[in-house]
C-alpha cells in the first residue's frame, strides 16, 4: 500500500513519533494523510487519529490501510 503514495517513508519513524510525542490515548493528526501510515501506528499504539487529504484517491488508500489496524471501524 505504501507505494501508491508518492512520498513513503519508514514506519518506524513514523512510529518513534508517535510513540514519543502522543500519550496513549492521545491525538495524533497528520494533515496530509497520505497512504494512512500515522493512522495504522496510533491506532497500533493506542492512540486516536485525525486524518485528512485533499486527493480522493489517498483517502481510500488510508482507509484500507487502517482498517487493517482497525477492521470495525469502517463497517
């Protein structure tokens, strides 16, 4: 899934930030949703998510992308 976005990246650095400037249970929001890569690791770590993205297209592939993380969310 990840390289349908034009700008992937490692998911443990996305995880390091997660995990080091979110508290469980906290928010975390990535205005530029991408592929959904922040999403899948907060929800991974506990933690809530905000997400948005200007291209339809990138939506979708995040929302696939989380409901891998969260499979009752998108029912």
């Amino acid at each position: 899934i990840c390289h349908d976005n034009e700008a992937p990246y490692p998911e443990k650095l996305c995880e390091f930030f997660v995990r080091s400037f979110c508290p469980p249970g906290g928010m975390c929001l990535d205005p530029f949703l991408g592929s959904g890569r922040t999403g899948a690791v907060a929800y991974r770590w506990q933690r809530r998510f905000i997400g948005c993205d200007l291209r339809q297209s990138q939506v979708e592939i995040a929302r696939k992308r989380i409901s891998e993380e969260t499979p009752m969310m998108f029912v």
